[in-house]
C-alpha cells in the first residue's frame, strides 16, 4: 500500500489515519506536504466539531522516513514544521490517539495537538540528536511548554524512547489506557467534547496557546452567538444544551 493519509468524518468526528505500515507510519514527503490541506478541508466543514489523529495498525507514527533525509536541502524539515503548525492551527479540538512508537516527526504531530491518549506500551521519543538535525525552534518551544523545560532538555538530548507511564507523568500524555480499551475511550470523551460548545473551546484554545489579543473578538462571538442564552435554559430547564456555534 502506497503511504497516504486516510480521513474520515462520523457523527462530527474526524479521523485522521497515518498510513505508511510497511515503515511503521513513517511520514513520507507527500504526506507531509498533504496534512495541511487535509486539515484545511475538515477545519472548513461544519459538521466537524473533534479532530482525532492516529496510526494505522499497532503504531502511531515512527517518525519521517529517513530515506528521505538524504536528499540535499532541508525541504523534509520545512514540510514537516508546515505540517506540524498547521495542525496546532487546528480551530477545533485536536486528540493524538496513540499505540506503540510516537517518535520523530510522529511525536511532534502528537505535541501540536490540543491532547494526547495513549494506550499502554506505547513509546515516546524526539530523535533528532541520532541524526544529527537541529530541532525546529518552534517544535522545541512546543515540547517545552507541554512538559517543562527539563523533560524537554532529556528527550532532545538523549534522544532516548520513554515508556507510557513516564510520558504521563511528565505531561506528555494526558491519558493512559490499557490495551483493547484506547478506541472506546476516545470515541466516549470526543462525543462529550463534540457535545460541548465550540465557542468556548476555540476561545480557549487561543487563549491557553498564549493569544493575547482576541478578547474583543471572543467577547464579540459570544454575544452574537447564543450559546450563552442556550447553556443557561439547558442547565435550567435540565436538559442537554444545543449549541450552534460554528455550524
């Protein structure tokens, strides 16, 4: 099977499959240059309210092929931090499911999501430091933020795998699921969060990313939106809300 990404959409889920099994979901040229245009498309769909990216088979994603990275240039990296932005741009929650290796260039697209769930035997490693590639400056401040300046300095240093109940404890993953039970509690917690109003998560997205200069707009949104009004009657009259922003 040639690599490729495969994208579906089920009750306001996207599903983002990274496929390349033959090389462990490595992330060919092509499927670098193509994730942008892939997020762009569900980004623009209304009936996308949640983002799940995952791997196909029993891993996440081994990283960038490496075969690639003989060819002169930097184009991979350049391909890859496009890809990586353009998936921390997402406007609407984002969740890595991951299995077995996140690594490379796999760890980075797990980092540029909002959250991360993975099941247990996952590995987590930033690989640079084996090939000799400088780190992009913003995928090291992505790291950074996400699991201290410390942790980041051990992972890009050493370039060393880490297990799953390490990755939790640093922050790196949000939650740990044992194996057989990953899918079922992704698909339970995207259905709450499809559930939930999209003004405030995309709010909040920016807001916990460090824009400082949206408030007037959010505020703006919100009075324009009616999901204040319709969140309120809900938990008044007891029922579950129906929230219509973004749709």
């Amino acid at each position: 099977m040639e690599p490729q990404l495969k994208d579906s959409v089920t009750d306001g889920i996207a599903t983002v499959v990274i496929a390349n099994p033959a090389k462990r979901n490595a992330m060919s040229a092509g499927m670098w240059r193509a994730l942008p245009d892939v997020l762009e498309r569900l980004a623009a769909d209304p009936e996308v309210r949640v983002l799940v990216l995952t791997g196909e088979g029993d891993t996440f994603c081994a990283g960038a092929d490496i075969s690639a990275l003989r060819e002169p240039g930097d184009e991979q990296q350049s391909l890859a931090v496009r890809a990586e932005e353009a998936l921390a741009a997402f406007p609407k929650p984002t969740l890595a499911a991951v299995r077995g290796f996140c690594v490379g260039g796999g760890s980075q697209l797990a980092a540029a999501c909002d959250l991360r769930f993975a099941e247990e035997g996952a590995r987590f490693g930033v690989t640079p430091a084996k090939l000799g590639i400088v780190y992009p400056s913003s995928s090291t401040r992505r790291l950074a933020a996400l699991v201290g300046p410390s942790a980041a300095k051990y992972l890009l240093f050493s370039g060393e795998l880490i297990d799953a109940e390490r990755a939790l404890r640093t922050g790196l993953v949000d939650e740990l699921h044992p194996a057989g039970g990953l899918d079922k509690r992704v698909a339970e917690f995207c259905r709450v969060l499809a559930s939930r109003s999209l003004l405030t998560q995309a709010a909040a997205k920016e807001f916990a990313d460090g824009r400082t200069d949206r408030e007037a707009h959010w505020a703006e949104q919100a009075r324009g939106s009616g999901d204040t009004a319709e969140g309120v009657a809900a938990f008044l009259e007891r029922r579950p809300p129906r929230f219509t922003y973004g749709i």
